[in-house]
C-alpha cells in the first residue's frame, strides 16, 4: 500500500455503499441494479466501489466514457458493462473485443456503427442500447425515430441489449416533464418486437420514488454513495441512505493572532478580538475551494469556522481556545455525534451534492474501510 504522509484524507466506508445498494436493490423489488461508477465513482475511486457494488448485489456497472470503461476491464472487472455517453465508432472494435455495451443515441451514429462494422468485418455483433430522448434534450434518439431505428437495427449486426431513457425532473416529485417522459418511453418500448431486452428508465430519483417504474433494471448512481439526489427525495424517500465518504485532516499549526490583525491573502478577515487561529494542510488544489470561506469544520465535536480566503494548500480556522498540533479535524462526516453532510457544503455552494465529492481531487488519498 502506498503511503500517505499527508494528515488529510478521504475516508470511504464501503459497508455504507453495501447498505445503500441492499436497501435499493429491495427497493426496486426483482429488478436489476446497475451500479453507476462514471466519475471515478462520484470521487469514491472506481476500481473499489464498482468490486463492492458487485459483491452487494449489482449486477451491471455503467460509465460515462470509452476511457472509464477500459479502465474497468484493463483492472479484470468483467460484469456487464454500459458506456451510457456518446463513444466514437473507431471505439467499436475495443467494445466488441472486451464486451463492452455501447450507447446507440443517434440515427447518424448507428449509420456510423454499421460502415464500421461492415469494414471491420467483425465475427461478433456490438452490443448496444437503445437510448431514447424523452424531454432531457441532451443525447438520444427521439420517439419518432423508434420504427425506423428499430428496423435498422435488425437489418445490421447489432445485438440490442437494452433500451432506456433519462429523466429530467424525477427529483422534483410528479413534474408534469416527468409524467410526459413515462408516458414517452413507455410507448416506445411497446413499438419493440424484436426479442428480450433490458428496459431501464429510473435514475436514482426514479429508482426510490417510483418502484413502479423499476421495470428490467434501475440505474443507482449518487444514491448508492449514500446521497439523496435532491432535497425533495431526501425529505420523502422511505429508506435510509449512508454517506459513504468523510473528510479528515489535522491542525498542523496554532497561534494566537492580536485583535484587528487580518488573515490570508486579501485580508479579507479581521480579527474582532485576540483569537487562537489554526491551520489545516488544505485547500483549494485539494478541492476544499474558495467558496467554502465560512463553512464549519469540526473539532472535539464542535463547529468552528474557516476563516480568512482559502489558500492553494492550506486554511486556517478559528478555535475557541488552544488546540495541540495534531488534533483531527472533521470537515465532511461525524465527529463525537456531530455530522456535517454533503449537502451542507452543496448548500453553502449553491450547487447540488453530486458536485461535491466529484471536486474532491487525486491529491487526497482516499481510503477504505468497512469492506
């Protein structure tokens, strides 16, 4: 193992991810679950969240990119694999050698497939799924399509393995886009008659809300990190999530700074009153970025704030006495009974909490335990 001489680190409790999966795979009653690990596993380190979710009970994986799938097989993970982004067709040969479904969003580009399948000569057919433009507007063939990209697929070397769609507002409760989607995809999937597939409609927000929709299969992306996908499931949703991941480092550093003197660059932090301040070795190139200034971390259980701009690699916070050097500091997670979640740092943000571990950069180790 290699060591780590930095106090900071991410934790990933993959007891949490087993929780998460177990609770959605029950969920979804006798649907699969495919484990979505784009992203590096939403910052959680792919290799080792995708080997757990398939010990909890995943049965596919899905990936964003050509490059994220390679990575999977190139490390001997060989369960059934979907690149659900656009893969260009000279990645088709690779697809088909290394059993890797591939996403069929486009007309143009299941043209493109068929002339590179036609020159490759290949002996196997490539694996797709059929992805579907509901209301997203981002890729997908559009219902229109459905007739005409069903006949083409079965006059082609194509083994159509699945066809899905994407919602856009399964997180906002029953949206009006929502129910129109449904409506969509399910007269799609009523065109299909050409064999089995696996028809997968549920995001996350779907997967928990709407077990009705849970048809072949759900994708469980940001939930099976122990994320609600939005405030609205995270106050409705009828089983408990964990979050996989906290965030610890340690004071490497205290002073006493004088009343009126100021912090870190900009000083745009003036001392009210003579304060014990303590630095943290991180910062900004760690994903710690600028716009946390204010946010609370925890020491002995108790909130205390970052104070002054945040450095590169450094940051400092304001105690309410002396601390030692070495004292662990909590800045996602639990301490003593005190949790600080990942929506908080979401909120402080103005973003959603799927961002937030995703910044959280190489240069933090992440470790793992409850395997």
């Amino acid at each position: 193992m290699e060591t780590n001489y930095r106090p900071t680190k991410a934790i990933i409790d993959l007891a949490a991810i087993d929780h998460n999966i177990r609770a959605l795979k029950e969920r979804a009653g006798g649907a699969r679950l495919m484990a979505v690990v784009k992203a590096d596993a939403y910052g959680h380190g792919v290799l080792e969240v995708a080997r757990q979710a398939l010990k909890s009970g995943a049965s596919m994986l899905a990936v964003a990119t050509p490059d994220e799938a390679l990575h999977l097989r190139k490390n001997k993970i060989e369960a059934e694999l979907l690149v659900m982004g656009a893969s260009p067709v000279n990645f088709i040969p690779e697809a088909i050698s290394r059993n890797i479904n591939l996403t069929a969003y486009s007309l143009e580009w299941l043209e493109e497939a068929a002339k590179e399948l036609k020159e490759m000569e290949a002996g196997s057919p490539l694996q797709i799924h059929l992805k579907f433009d509901t209301g997203m507007r981002r890729i997908g063939l559009q219902p229109e399509e459905a007739e005409e990209a069903f006949e083409f697929v079965g006059q082609h070397p194509f083994q159509v393995e699945g066809l899905y769609t994407h919602f856009a507002t399964a997180d906002e409760g029953d949206h009006p886009l929502f129910l129109k989607q449904v409506e969509r995809i399910n007269t799609i999937k009523k065109k299909w008659n050409r064999g089995n597939l696996v028809f997968h409609v549920s995001n996350s927000a779907a997967a928990i809300m709407h077990p009705e929709l849970a048809f072949d299969a759900v994708r469980a992306g940001i939930s099976i990190y122990g994320i609600a996908p939005s405030a609205y499931v995270k106050r409705e949703m009828p089983l408990e999530l964990k979050q996989a991941m906290s965030l610890e480092t340690e004071i490497i550093h205290v002073k006493k700074v004088q009343k009126g003197e100021t912090l870190s660059y900009g000083a745009t932090y003036t001392c009210v009153e003579d304060e014990w301040i303590a630095t943290l070795p991180i910062g900004y190139a760690d994903g710690l970025i600028r716009g946390l200034q204010g946010q609370e971390v925890l020491v002995d259980g108790q909130r205390m704030p970052i104070v002054g701009r945040i450095c590169m690699d450094q940051c400092m916070i304001r105690l309410p006495r002396k601390f030692p050097v070495g004292e662990k500091v909590q800045l996602l997670g639990s301490q003593q009974g005190t949790t600080i979640l990942i929506d908080e740092w979401a909120e402080k943000l103005g973003t959603i909490p799927y961002e937030i571990p995703c910044i959280l950069t190489k240069r933090v180790p992440r470790l793992y335990i409850g395997a």
